[in-house]
C-alpha cells in the first residue's frame, strides 16, 4: 500500500533530536474585544532538534500547531484572519457544521485571502467535540508546511477541566538529511500518483516523544488529530487501557471497549480516548503504570508520546465521565438518493476516460496536468455538481474504490453514517466526517443534507485531492 514507516527512518537523525518535555500544552488563541486573531506567516522552527537545520514553515501565528481555538457549544466563533504569506490561502474549520460561506474552501465557497489581505470568519458551533483548522488553498502544500491548529468544541458540562483534557495534534513531516523539512519533494508527481506525501518524524504537538505528567486516579481525555498529509495512523488503545468516547467530534453515549488489534486514524479523522489509572464505575479501568501512545504503521511500534502517573494519589474523587451527544437528523434510509460514487486511477490502478476542465485527457496530459485520478470519469471540480438535492433530503453516497490504494474520504457540512461495507451492514453505526476505505471495497454513507450550500466531497490524501478526487455537491 505504501512504504512503512520504520523506527530507523524516525530516529536516523539521531537522539538529539529528541525533545521531552513536560506537559507540551498547546498555546490558547489570542482573543481581542471577542475576536480571535489568527495570521499565517513564515517561520523557522528545528523539528529535529537544535543540533539539525531549522525548517522553513508556514504558520499559524508563527506556531506548530497554530493555537488552540477553545469555545463552547453554541458560541459565536469571530477570527480576524491575517495573511502575511506570499502566497494566497484560506482556512477550512474541518468538521464544523456551519454556513456554507465560512467554510473556507478556495475556489468554491470564497475566493483565496490574498497577501496582505484579511478576512472576517463568523460562524456559530453548533457542535461540541474535537475538531480543527488548516489550510484550504493547495493544501497539499499549505498543510505539509504547518498551517493547521485545534478547535476544540467543550459540552455545556463536562467531567473533564482543562487540566484534564489533552489536544495531541500528530503530523508526520518529511525531513532531509539535515532534519530540515524537504522542500524541494512538495509536490512530486509520484506522491501525486501514489500514496500521498509520506513523511519520515513524527510529532506530537510540534515536538518528538513529549512526555504528559497525569495524576493517579483521575480521568483524562486525549484528543488525537491527524494532521497528516497522507499517513494513515495506527494505534492500540488495548495497550494503554484505553476507552474510545468518540470519532470525529461526536461522542458516544458512554465509553466504548476497542477489541480489535488496531484502530487506524485516517488523515484529519479525530478519537478521544479516556485515560485513567483508577477504577470508577462504568469505566471500570485497571491501573495501567506509566505508558505510551505507539504507532504501528510501521514494522515495528514506534513511541510517539509518553505519559507518566504521579506515584502519590490526590485522595480527591475523580469527576465522573459527563458524555452529551451532538443533536443531528438520522438519514431515512428508505427514501434516500443513491449517489454512485466510483473512484479510479492512481499508479497501479484502472483510469479509462478522463474528464478535466470539460476535455477528454489523452495519454500525454496526465504527467503535464497532473490529473491521475477521477471520480466517475472527471478529475477535480467540475461545472456540475455530483449531486444536487434540496434541503432535508437524505442521501446514500454509495463509494467504490477501483484503486490501488486506500483513501480517507471527506465530507464538508455534514456528519454522516457508514452504512455498511461489501455489502454487508455496519452493526455499530458512528457519526463521522471522513471515512476510510480500501482498494476493491465499497463503502456506503448516508446522511441528510440539511445544510445549504456548494459542499466540497474529497479524498483528504492531500495529494490525491490536488490530482483529481475532488468534487461537490449542492444543497438547495
């Protein structure tokens, strides 16, 4: 599928690298007279370490990840937007159920931000989960660079403070030989072609292997983001005791059990997990010591963060779990419009006729447009949406992937369910914004259509987005 991510290609910089830190909080978003300020600009950050070059990033506010926007459900969310870029951008709040003109998407719902320009987002949450932001002009470039950051929705009542609810934002950069990012491989067709820009150090809120100091006895939430281009990750809740409180920022009705040997983290798909040493009613966890949060895509389980109990208990009773699930239309599944969805193309996989900019490409274009794969026959946004639905109307998109590789599939506006999978239906049937799906599967979701607007639908595999899987839909 694509070429693994090994402990020596993490560590082959060398131990220096390394930065453990205690508690790597992310820094709060600047708030001014109920705005938050938000600006993309140049930065020079050493992922690697002091001993290795400093990477030159695009950032927000000048930090990896940008900072950490923190609301409450039903708030009114004001971000004055600086571009201090040579470059045009935009900013996607990705997963946020909003109006269709704060969504952020180049081309489609604004026009770019241009140097030295601004823009007024103004949206309301109407949601409380875990979600984020990141760029949405060529992002196959503007995210590899760092433009992203947290928004984190919190419920009304929680049985989670903030010292007790963790954002581990995870990316995976493509460093050169110097442990500066490599530049020079944005855009290389055969990420284009392939799987995606692969990148070769992990970080965990900007940094390699930070450590969290928690408390005995206490419950803590981790947030984990994918901020990846392409990786999709894999981790082991088993292994830390772990229990899933929800995907994509809707959360369950109580904490779940993960049996199975994985749980893989598309590109911009979310988990929270509950971390306890303690047990406490339905939670009902043992006490697991110190642990780590390990990835497995790779040959072997690679340490991408450490978490240390304190040995004394704090003799205060942990604050019980508080889950309050996001009110949203179930789909009528009877009365939906099936959409076929077919996806195609990729090196290794089947293209036949290609659509782009209203032409038929022949065999030469694809290596000078780029434009090596298609979702039923067209390649990247077309002047027609894939489908048009009035407002209320539910909808059965049903995916087939005739690829080579796997995709991470993501809906704009709307949380949807996966309705089954081969044929066969899903028995535990979640909210979600992104799914997964692999080469020769055919992947079902519905969801009701209830937000108005032009809707981007995309593999968020930056670079596949870039060469054709992207198109839209329309509410009316």
């Amino acid at each position: 599928m694509h070429r693994s991510l090994s402990r020596r290609d993490v560590f082959k910089l060398g131990a220096s690298g390394l930065a453990v830190l205690h508690m790597p909080q992310l820094a709060l978003a600047e708030l001014r007279d109920g705005v938050f300020e938000l600006r993309a600009m140049k930065s020079r950050v050493k992922l690697a370490g002091e001993n290795h070059a400093a990477s030159d990033l695009w950032l927000y506010n000048g930090e990896t990840p940008g900072p950490e926007i923190r609301v409450k459900r039903g708030q009114r969310v004001q971000v004055r937007f600086t571009n201090q870029l040579d470059h045009p951008t935009s900013v996607h709040w990705h997963g946020i159920r909003i109006a269709n003109s704060m969504d952020g998407v180049s081309g489609l719902t604004q026009d770019p931000v241009p140097p030295g320009g601004t823009f007024a987002y103004d949206f309301v949450v109407p949601d409380a989960g875990t979600f984020w932001y990141h760029a949405h002009t060529k992002s196959w470039e503007q995210v590899a660079r760092g433009l992203y950051g947290p928004l984190i929705v919190d419920e009304l009542e929680s049985g989670f403070d903030r010292a007790h609810d963790l954002t581990l934002m995870i990316d995976d950069w493509r460093l050169g030989n110097d442990g500066a990012l490599h530049v020079a491989s944005l855009g290389a067709f055969r990420d284009w072609s392939h799987a995606g820009r692969l990148g070769n150090w992990l970080t965990v809120n900007g940094r390699s292997e930070p450590e969290f100091k928690l408390n005995s006895e206490e419950n803590y939430r981790l947030r984990l983001i994918n901020a990846s281009n392409a990786r999709v990750l894999q981790i082991s809740p088993k292994t830390m005791n772990a229990r899933i409180l929800g995907f994509d920022g809707f959360s369950f009705a109580k904490p779940r059990q993960h049996n199975s040997e994985y749980l893989a983290i598309a590109p911009a798909q979310r988990v929270d997990l509950l971390i306890s040493s303690q047990n406490n009613g339905d939670v009902a966890l043992n006490d697991i010591g110190d642990f780590a949060l390990q990835e497995l895509s790779g040959r072997e389980a690679l340490s991408i963060a450490k978490f240390k109990f304190s040995k004394t208990a704090t003799r205060q009773p942990a604050k019980p779990v508080v889950l309050t699930q996001n009110a949203i239309d179930t789909p009528d599944l009877k009365n939906a419009v099936r959409v076929p969805l077919v996806m195609t193309g990729g090196a290794m996989g089947r293209l036949g006729d290609v659509t782009y900019k209203g032409k038929k490409l022949n065999r030469g274009d694809y290596q000078r447009t780029k434009q090596v794969w298609a979702f039923n026959g067209v390649a990247n946004l077309a002047d027609e949406p894939l489908f048009r639905v009035e407002r209320g109307q539910s909808v059965i998109v049903e995916t087939e992937n005739r690829t080579g590789w796997l995709h991470g599939m993501h809906v704009h506006g709307h949380h949807f369910l996966i309705v089954s999978r081969n044929g066969l239906q899903e028995r535990v049937r979640n909210w979600r914004d992104t799914f997964v799906i692999d080469r020769d599967e055919t992947v079902e979701i519905a969801f009701v259509a209830d937000n108005p607007g032009k809707w981007l639908l995309h593999c968020h595999m930056l670079e596949h987005a870039a060469a054709g899987m992207r198109t839209w839909f329309e509410v009316v």
